[in-house]
C-alpha cells in the first residue's frame, strides 16, 4: 500500500513539471488583436478630435454673427410659346454733319458769336428734306438727308441729336417706314448754326417696311412713287418724292 502511494506522488510531480508552452500560432492571435484594438483606439481619439474642432467652429461662427443666409434662386420666366417671338432690329443713327458756312456780302454788318445758351428761335429753323437722286434702281442705295437752316440773322444752337429727328416715307396715303419705330436709343445733340448756315443729317433707308413697336413686315415695297418728310422736333418739312424702280 506504501509503495502505491508513493508511485502515485512521484506520478503527479511529474505532469506539473512538464506543461506544454504555447504555439506561434496563439502568440500571433494575441499580437493581431493586441494591434487591432490600438488602431481602434486611435481612430477613436481622431474623430473625437474632428468633432470637438467642428464644435468650436461652430461656436466662432455664432459669435461672429450667426451663419450666413443662402443666395436666394431666382427661377428663369416661362416663355408663352403662343407668344410671337419678334426680334427688334437697331433703329437708324444719323449723323449730323455740319453744312457750309454762309459768306456775308460785303455791305453786310458783322454779327457777334452766339454763345452755348443762345438757343435758335423756331421761327428762323427751317427744316429740309432731300435725296441723292429722283429715281433709284433695284440694287440703288436710297440715301435720305435731313437739313436743319438757319434763316435768322444771328448765330443760334439747335438740338439736332437722334432724339429730335425722324426721316418717314409714305406712298400715297401708306405709312411705309420711320426711322424711329426701331430706334433702340437716341441722343441729344447740340450744334451751333450760323446764320443762313445749314446742319445736315443723312440716313440709309434698308427699302423695308417698319411698324411702330418695331413689329415685325414680311412685304418689302415695290416700284412706285414715294415721299419723305423729315422732322426735327415739331418742325417738319414738305415731303420731298422719289422713284422706286
């Protein structure tokens, strides 16, 4: 019984004394969860960080007056379809070219020089229409002037900008075209007249139609006889005829 136990004692000193280590594979689970759970970590600290410096800009904008408001949108109008979709054509610019000087006769007593306020009186304004020829061909340029005369006997300054003059042909009782039914804009100018001096304007007529608010003509005019009259202002002048061939 003695020599049994004995056996039995030197049999569990034995089992202690030889426990097995661990395998490579366990030490490297450890290591990868070991490294695992610092990259957690890390990614913990850095979103942490982001949301406390997007809380203090938060807090500098509020201090700075609160955020700013949003550019409002404007939405685009709807066209009608059914609406006709003319296109206005610039209106007519004539320019004012000064005519030639009036030479006094020699018995003729000097007249001191007008002065910018000077303004002509209407009854010694004249206006004039003319043209460069009687009869134009069908590929002839339609040249149209408009001359504004200086009847009194002093000098004197007359506004004869695009704002004042108009150049209208007519055939027979038919308004045919006005220079100022497409005339997008319009200026003032004014100009010195000498006495019995003359300023000139001179407009190319396109041989078209026109209609007041610049609607649009498709009919373009024929051969015939037709007029122009000039007007500046309120003065108008005859109607001068001219030949379409």
């Amino acid at each position: 019984m003695e020599s049994t136990g004995g056996h039995d004692d030197h049999g569990g000193s034995g089992r202690t004394g030889s426990r097995r280590r661990p395998s490579p594979a366990v030490y490297r689970r450890r290591r990868l969860a070991v490294t695992i759970l610092a990259l957690l970590v890390l990614v913990a600290l850095v979103i942490g960080g982001v949301v406390l410096a997007g809380a203090l800009g938060r807090g500098a904008d509020a201090n700075a007056g609160g955020s700013p408001t949003p550019d409002a949108t404007v939405a685009p109008a709807t066209e009608d379809p059914a609406a006709p979709t003319a296109t206005a054509s610039p209106g007519p610019t004539a320019t004012a070219s000064p005519g030639p000087a009036a030479t006094p006769s020699a018995g003729a007593t000097a007249q001191p020089s007008a002065t910018p306020t000077d303004a002509c009186d209407p009854d010694d304004v004249v206006v004039e229409a003319e043209t460069d020829r009687q009869e134009y061909g069908p590929d002839d340029t339609v040249i149209l002037s408009l001359v504004v005369r200086n009847t009194g006997d002093t000098a004197c300054t007359a506004n004869v900008g695009t704002s004042q003059m108009e150049f209208l042909v007519t055939s027979g009782d038919e308004r045919v075209f006005s220079s100022i039914d497409c005339q997008e804009s319009s200026q003032d100018l004014e100009r010195s007249i000498e006495p019995g001096a003359d300023q000139r304007a001179e407009f190319e007529w396109p041989r078209t139609r026109s209609m007041p608010g610049c609607t649009p003509v498709q009919e373009e005019p024929g051969a015939g006889q037709y007029t122009v009259t000039t007007k500046l202002g309120v003065r108008s002048s005859d109607p001068v005829g001219f030949t379409l061939q």
